[in-house]
C-alpha cells in the first residue's frame, strides 16, 4: 500500500508519496524495478494520490482521461465527483463493493488525497471527505507520516521538505513504503 501525504506551509501544499508496490502478496517493486509504481496521478490543476491497491491508480488513470476535469475546489464539488465515480467503478470497472449489514453506505473502496490550490481534501473509504489545514495522509505509512509531519511542521519552513524528511521517516518504520519519492507542488490561494 504504501503512503500519500500532503503538506500545506507557506503558500505552498506538497504531495508526496512513495513508489513501493507490492504484487502477489509478498514481492516488492520501486521505480528500479518496474515503469510505473505512480500513485500520484494529474487532473487539471488537481493532483490526486491513492495508497490502495495497485489497480486503484490504473483505475483512476483510466477515469480522469476519460472525463474533463471538474471543479474540486470545494467539499461539496469533491463529493459530487465522487458519487459520479462510484456508478463509473461499479458500471464500467466492475468494482464490488462489499458492504456489512451494520453499513449505512455502500462503501467505494478506497481513500485519496487530492490537491490543488484550493486546499488538501482527503475522501474515506465510505465516501465521506474533509479538508485539511495543515496536512494529510493514507496509506498504511499514514500514521508514520502524520507524527512525522506533526513533529517537523513548525520546525522547517518548506511544505516539499517537511514532506521529504516525513516520507523518510515512513520508508523506515513501514514495509510497505520504499523510495524513491514522488513530490509535486502547487501554490495554495
């Protein structure tokens, strides 16, 4: 799974994550190994990233260009674009939702973050989002990332550095994460 994180300071929000993918259960691969472990992906002026399943970002890849980009700069356009992809994962990806009797909603199967000028939205598993202030992460690194970006966010100045030192910080405490890292900035209204 790995870890997407993002990171506001100073007029600038970083997304990062790393580049770690794990197939059949148990065998590791990084940008050394194989073209395209992205988990962070562009849409318009949005960027998006994705911890889940390896099938998550083909998915994702798939529905962005299949589609022109929406407004997302506010909760309320994030939640529309999502119900939009939910029938979009169920009709044409044949995605399976498995849902608990005790579940009110019909979940959609993965988090993101998304990123653009307007702010750092994550959305949750069951299709719920909030947006952040300060920063954000998913993945099974996210908790390594928040106390990582909590310990380093008042101490540095650059939204892309806290984001370095934090992604470095995952990468030694989760299996699951690996360099190299990716990071991409935006400047935050």
């Amino acid at each position: 799974m790995g870890v997407v994180m993002a990171v506001k300071k100073n007029g600038v929000i970083c997304i990062a994550s790393d580049t770690m993918t794990i197939s059949g259960g148990s065998r590791k691969h990084t940008l050394d190994d194989v073209a395209d472990t992205e988990k962070i992906i562009k849409w318009g002026s949005s960027y998006i990233g994705t911890a889940g399943h390896p099938t998550w970002s083909l998915v994702l890849q798939n529905y962005v260009c299949h589609r022109k980009q929406p407004a997302l700069s506010t909760k309320e356009q994030i939640f529309e674009e999502l119900l939009k992809m939910h029938e979009a994962l169920k009709e044409k990806y044949h995605f399976s939702p498995s849902r608990d009797d005790d579940d009110a909603f019909e979940p959609i199967g993965f988090e993101s973050l998304i990123v653009n000028a307007h702010g750092i939205f994550q959305t949750y598993y069951f299709g719920s989002l909030q947006q952040f202030i300060h920063f954000a992460a998913v993945g099974t690194g996210a908790a390594y990332a928040l106390g990582a970006l909590h310990a380093l966010y008042d101490r540095l100045d650059s939204a892309e550095e806290i984001a370095k030192k934090a992604l470095a910080a995952v990468v030694e405490f989760d299996d699951s994460s690996g360099f190299p890292g990716v990071f991409y900035t935006v400047k935050s209204q």
